[in-house]
C-alpha cells in the first residue's frame, strides 16, 4: 500500500505563556487614578449620548470623540455571566482551580456597556442575570487592573 506520507498525531502541545506589559495612557489614567480614588469614571459621548465604562476615546456607534468625563455610581445590573472552572497557569497550561470562579459582565447604572470581574457571594445556583451588584475595590492593589476586586449581591 502506497503511503501519502502522512502520519496521525494524536496530540500537538504549543505551550502559550502570554507576557502582558503596556501602558494605560493619559486616557485611561483617568479611569485608573479615579479607580484608586474609590470612583468609577466612564465618557461619555458628545453626539449620541452613550456613556462608556470602561471609557473608550472613540464612539463605537458614531465615532465622535469622547472628552465628557461622568462619575458612576459603584452599583449596577449583572448582564451575564459564566463559572469559571480554569485558569490559565503560569507555564501556560490550563489549571484546574480549587474552587469554581463566578465572572460577570457588569452594567453600572447610568452606563450603556460593562465591566468584567468576580462576583463573590451569591452560590453559583443563586446567580441570575438581572441581579443588583456593588463594586468592592481594593485601593492598595500592586497592579492597577487588581483595583476592582469583585462585586457582591446588593
């Protein structure tokens, strides 16, 4: 039998080991500095109204330029969700974890799109789209993406 020269592979691993280092800018320095103030700053847009949080410098709906800084509150909806069973590990390799995550995508009030963290509380079975949440922020984090630690049922 002539062979193609083909063979199976049962398995290729390509070890992923992500390196993340960049700069905020003096845009989102903003939206960073008020984090570690205890305030949620977003934008909003000068020609259809819609508030961005996180803040966005360009309108994704009308590509106005947004320069209108607003303060929202640390409350808001949860508009989906999912349980995270994995992590991504330092070596790259998925991970199970100890204990199931909750991650949710977050609509604060007066915002017209979401912030992503934990949600800490609620059993995973007790969680619903719809559900009110607040911010816990932890001021003291190292890193600035760590500031917005979770939410938790109001």
């Amino acid at each position: 039998m002539e062979s193609d020269g083909l063979q199976n592979v049962d398995m290729v691993r390509i070890p992923a080991v992500p390196v993340f280092n960049w700069s905020v800018g003096n845009f989102m320095e903003r939206f960073f500095d008020g984090l570690k103030g205890g305030k949620f700053m977003g934008v909003k847009c000068p020609d259809c109204g819609r508030v961005y949080l996180p803040p966005r410098m360009i309108c994704e709906r009308c590509f106005a330029k947004n320069d209108e800084w607003v303060e929202l509150p640390p409350e808001g909806t949860v508009e989906s969700f999912t349980l995270a069973q994995v992590k991504v590990g330092e070596d790259g390799e998925l991970a199970d974890l100890e204990a199931p995550v909750l991650i949710g995508m977050v609509k604060h009030e007066g915002a017209d799109t979401c912030l992503v963290a934990r949600i800490e509380g609620p059993d995973p079975e007790e969680a619903s789209v719809g559900m009110r949440v607040t911010a816990v922020l932890d001021k003291s984090a190292e890193s600035i993406l760590d500031i917005l630690s979770h939410y938790v049922p109001r």
